[in-house]
C-alpha cells in the first residue's frame, strides 16, 4: 500500500480508503458481521483511512467502525466524518456554531473517540461557502479539541472551487472517475497549489466500474441505484455519476477491453484515479472482505500507460461528457 500526505495534517494515509456509505443500508440491507468484516478486510489489508458520515444508517456505519476498531490494536486509522445534513430542513441557516457542534459531539459518541480527525460539511447548500461565519464555526472546533481539521464534501467543482479559498480547509471530496472528470480539469491543480487534501468518492461510479453489471441486474428496493436514479431522493450525480444506466453500460464495455491483464476492472479504474497526483485518497466501498482487499491491492498495481489514459479519455468524450461534465 502507498501512501500520500494527508494535506496541512502531514499524515499519511493509504492512497485507497474505505467508504463506509455501502454500509449504511443506502445500498440495500447490512448484514452487521459482514460489514465487520469489510472493515477488518480493508485494515487488514493496509488501508488506514475511512469516510463514513452522520446520516449513513443515521449513526449506523459510525457505530460499526467504533464496533471493529474496539478489539484491534495498533495505530488507529485515520476517520473522517459528515456533518451537515441531519438538520430539518436542510437549507443554509441550519449551519451554526450551535447546531455543527451539537452533530459533532453525536459523531464523538457514535464512533467512540475523543477527538475527531476530520469533519467535512456533507454537501451543504451552495450559499454555505459564501458564509464565512461557518468556517469560523469549524476553526472554533478545532480549537476546543473537538476536531483535528476540516473539509468539505461537495457536489459540484464550482462548490470545491470556492470552498478552497477558506485558508484553514484541509480537504475536498469530490466525485471523480472515469465518468466524472471535470475535477482533472482546474480544481485538481488548484487544490495542489494550495496544499488541500482531494478525497475522491464514488470512483467505481456506484458499482458500475466493477464490470459486473448489466441491463438485467436488479437493486433492492431501498439501494439508491434503485431509488435515485434520477436524483429524486438527493443528488442524481451521486448515482450512477449521474449518468444514464444504459449509456454507462455502452461505456464500460468499451472500458473492458482496456483492462489490462492481471487487473480486475475494478482495480483498474481505481488506478485510474491515483495517476492524478493532486488525489490524497480515493475511498471505494466494499460490502465484504474480498471486495476490500481487492481494493486495497489496485494500489500497488503498474502505472496505467498514457495510450491507454488518451483512449480512457476519448471515451469519456463520447459517452460522458455532453451529460456531465457542466452539471458537476
């Protein structure tokens, strides 16, 4: 496993994470000794850095990583956390020094720390990151003890774009995969520039990069694959990358015969992603061990060659662009 720096943290954390969304029950039912598993899999496996949020399984897959992590010894891994989007309604106003502090001291409790080692505003309204008065909220937590850093999750690059011009944010998550590669264009580099952490999410978009779906697979009722595929619950770019199932398909049986000996499609899509050097880690989910590992191992796998990253590209051009690249 490689490791990165961990922006203004300076700390290392592997290149591949762990996401900890696939465990919150948003991807159809948790089975709790295989969730355990994945999380045991994926330590076990050299990952050092996991990303779960308050509202996945509201406070489930906090309380699963406490649960793994309390027989393990060793070093703990680096959690990063959301917060933001418990607030009912969630509009703006909601982000106060009161109410962020009231999440965070929840996330404490949740996943049995004293401190948290990184808290990021789970896609908060746009007009957010036009109110100083919250990243002064933030830096105030900092200084209690309560937070090691923060960051923010957004949607959208214009979002990231903005959101980096607070000199305290430590990171930005951000969508980034072969099918959502905006980010590559400006952000990544200015984020680099400024010393900020880049979390990518969803590299395998929702699944879709593993290879192993088709027109004829079904998602369980309360899976968002199922439920969101047209953003009706939150975000549509949240699934699928936004884009559409059956177009996507088109795509990745073009990807499927890039993929190099040796790789699963999955590993090769993750190794995508870390050939951006401005990327701090990228955090899959896994619903299981094996998955876990696999994961963990694309890490260590060959660069993969400009000819290919060009044609990687061409696709994107063909398939993605027109339905993406200016939404996010």
């Amino acid at each position: 496993m490689q490791h990165r720096n961990f922006g203004r943290t300076h700390r290392p954390v592997s290149e591949i994470g762990f996401g900890a969304w696939q465990i919150s029950g948003a991807w159809g039912p948790v089975d709790e000794a295989q969730a355990l598993a994945a999380i045991h899999g994926a330590l076990d496996a050299g990952i050092n850095f996991i990303d779960t949020a308050d509202v996945y399984g509201n406070g489930l897959s906090e309380q699963l990583i406490a649960k793994a992590l309390r027989g393990r010894s060793g070093t703990p891994p680096f959690i990063a956390t959301k917060i933001g989007r418990r607030s009912r309604p969630h509009v703006a106003e909601a982000y106060t020094a009161e109410t962020l502090t009231g999440f965070v001291e929840r996330s404490l409790t949740n996943l049995e720390v004293e401190i948290l080692d990184l808290v990021q505003l789970h896609c908060p309204p746009p007009s957010v990151y036009y109110m100083p008065e919250v990243f002064e909220a933030l830096d105030g937590l900092v200084t209690t003890g309560k937070i090691r850093a923060y960051g923010v999750s957004v949607e959208k690059v214009e979002e990231a774009l903005k959101a980096i011009e607070y000199p305290n944010l430590s990171s930005v998550q951000i969508v980034f995969n072969m099918f959502r590669q905006r980010p590559a264009e400006l952000f990544f580099a200015e984020a680099k520039r400024r010393g900020v952490s880049v979390i990518v999410r969803l590299p395998l978009s929702s699944g879709l990069l593993s290879g192993k779906m088709t027109a004829q697979t079904v998602f369980d009722e309360k899976d968002h694959r199922n439920f969101n595929r047209f953003g009706q619950s939150f975000d549509r770019g949240e699934t699928f990358s936004g884009l559409d199932y059956d177009v996507a398909l088109r795509a990745v049986e073009e990807i499927r015969k890039l993929v190099p000996e040796g790789m699963t499609m999955a590993q090769f899509a993750l190794r995508w992603v870390l050939m951006h050097d401005a990327v701090t880690v990228a955090i899959p989910g896994a619903r299981n061990a094996e998955q876990a590992s696999g994961n963990a191992s694309s890490s260590g796998m060959p660069a993969v060659s400009q000819s290919t990253m060009q044609a990687l590209a061409q696709i994107y051009d063909h398939h993605a662009k027109a339905q993406v690249h200016q939404r996010w």
